[in-house]
C-alpha cells in the first residue's frame, strides 16, 4: 500500500472516532461514555418539580446521600416548582440524556399533563425514561382542629347539602389532590370549591395552617406530623388498610365510601440513555430507596416504600395513563 493510501487509510479512521460513528456512537451521541460515567467532578441534578419541604422533596433528600455514595459524585437537588409540576417536568425531559439530569416524578401529575391538551405540556410518557418507583402514599382528607366536622361523613354530607361551601386545597390542576376531589364528588354528590397551589404541598399547608382553606387534602406523608401535633384533624385515609402512621384514622371504605386514591412516587430520566448509563442510574436508585435508613425515615414519615425497577415502574405508569384517561374529564371541569 502506497503512503499516500496509508494516510487516507489513518486520516478516514481518525474521522470515524471523532465523529462519533464507531460502534459507541449512540454514547457518545448523548454525551456520556458507558465506561467513566459519571465522570470523576460533574455532578448529577436532580430535578424536583416542586417547593422545598413537601413529600416530593422531602423523599428525594433522603435518597441524595446514598445515590452520591453509589455514583461516587455529587447530587444536586434542585427544586423548579410550579404549574403542578409541568414546569419542573418540562426541565426534566428538555435536558440531555446524558445521565446527567434525573427527577423525580410524581403520579397522576406527571401521567395525566400531557394527556390534556389544554395544558400544553412539551412531553409525553414516552419522553421519560422511569429508573425505579419508590413509594405509593395515600390521599387524606383533613380539617382544622376546631372544625365543628368530627367525622367523614359529616363533612361530606355538610358539603352535598351546600356544594362549594368548603374550600380544599390541592397542589395544582390535574395533580393527585385535584382527582381525589373529583372522584368524591362523582360517588358522594359533595362538592367542594377546590383552590390549586401549584407549588406543591408545602404551599397548601401552609395555607391551610392560615385558615386560608377549609379543608387540607393531602397525603399521609403531608399531614403525618401535622396530626400528631394537634394541628390537623384527619377524618379519612383513601386507601385499602389503614395507615400504619395513623392508625386510629377509619379508611373511606370503613365510613361508608368505596374511594381510594394517592400518588406513586419514583425517579426518572430524559428518554434517550445509554444502556450503561441507564443500568448504573437504576442500580444506584435501587439501593438508595431499599437502602434500611432511608426506609425507616420514609417509614417515620408515615410512608411504606414500594419499589419497583425501571421496567416494571414503566409498565405500571403506562396503566396509570389507561386509568387516568378515562377519569380525565371529571378535572377538565371548569372550577
């Protein structure tokens, strides 16, 4: 072979490696190799789509030190609330796929944004890529401590009565708060004037611990210590047993009403990972979430953890979309 071929022999190879178009191309392509992710310096944001302080963040904190233990990197949590977790959502799927970038991802409010076209949301599900569930917490229905309402029942029946006479709060349009209210209204006949803070649940507390909203609907995991300290009076646990953090409090089903309702929590990526790079994430948020600290802090908060892997997380939120589609008009109302 002549110079002149074995030069454009090397020149062409030399091209091909920084182009990108040899057999790790996809990797390069996304920014991260599968080999030296994360890279030794360059930490991992963690996206939460709501304020400091509620469930979401309070979840994700607790996770953080374990994922930078088992990535050898730091992780930054970042907070980006607002429109009931479509702005943070938005971030989530409009970073690189690099691994660089995860969030966490709340149900129905991250299922049912890009169903409703009156949202405008910039995603689907197929534009996530779900690493690992964590938890399912139950919907509450709570009162002020001097609300003249001791039982479900008759807060319910006080509301059928006169619909809309009672505020209650939920952490935004369309979020698990909003659908709980709504499925309440469809089997029970009660109506209560819903004020959306699209900030998340601290927002809502905080509002009702200022009387600003009659009635606090949340989650165990949000009233857990609001409870206890004499601050809230949860008359109902929408789900199938008790919770074990509120054991005294009767589940719907016990006072007569066939409802549950919550919202599952995990974390997910922007969809496009590398396979390695994918593969490293789950491992990491799989020892973080059944890590036993962050398990008892999760149990202290009132929560059960329910993990599941980045597949079967994905086949659960893809019949989350099934379900909420066909409930999706009773939110769609104009309040």
């Amino acid at each position: 072979m002549s110079r002149k071929k074995i030069f454009a022999a090397v020149a062409a190879a030399s091209l091909l490696a920084l182009t990108g178009c040899g057999a790790n191309a996809g990797a390069s392509n996304s920014g991260a190799a599968a080999g030296d992710f994360p890279k030794k310096g360059k930490s991992i944001d963690l996206i939460v789509a709501f304020s400091s302080g509620g469930a979401v963040d309070t979840a994700a904190r607790l996770i953080q030190p374990v994922l930078e233990k088992e990535l050898g990197t730091n992780v930054e949590v970042i907070n980006k609330p607002g429109a009931g977790g479509q702005i943070g959502y938005t971030a989530l799927t409009g970073a690189k796929p690099d691994g660089y970038t995860i969030g966490a991802t709340g149900s129905p409010s991250v299922v049912v944004s890009p169903l409703d076209p009156a949202r405008g949301a910039k995603y689907t599900r197929d534009s996530f890529q779900p690493l690992g569930r964590q938890v399912i917490d139950p919907t509450v229905i709570a009162v002020q401590p001097d609300s003249p309402y001791q039982t479900l029942k008759e807060l319910l029946d006080a509301v059928k009565a006169k619909p809309k006479s009672l505020t209650a709060s939920t952490t935004g349009i369309q979020t698990g708060e909003h659908f709980a209210l709504a499925q309440i209204q469809e089997s029970t006949g009660s109506e209560f004037a819903p004020v959306h803070f699209s900030e998340g649940a601290s927002q809502a507390t905080t509002a009702f611990l200022g009387k600003h909203v009659d009635v606090l609907v949340a989650n165990v995991s949000d009233v857990n210590d609001l409870s206890k300290q004499g601050k809230a009076r949860v008359l109902g646990v929408m789900s199938g047993d008790r919770a074990p953090s509120l054991p005294e409090i009767p589940t719907f089903k016990e006072s007569g009403y066939d409802l549950t309702a919550g919202t599952a929590r995990g974390y997910s990526a922007p969809a496009g990972l590398p396979a390695d790079v994918a593969k490293k994430l789950e491992a990491a948020i799989e020892k973080a979430i059944e890590d036993p600290a962050v398990v008892q802090k999760m149990k202290d908060l009132g929560l059960q953890t329910s993990y599941l892997n980045g597949t079967d997380y994905q086949k659960f939120w893809a019949g989350q979309e099934d379900d909420f589609k066909k409930v999706l008009p009773l939110v769609q109302k104009k309040d």
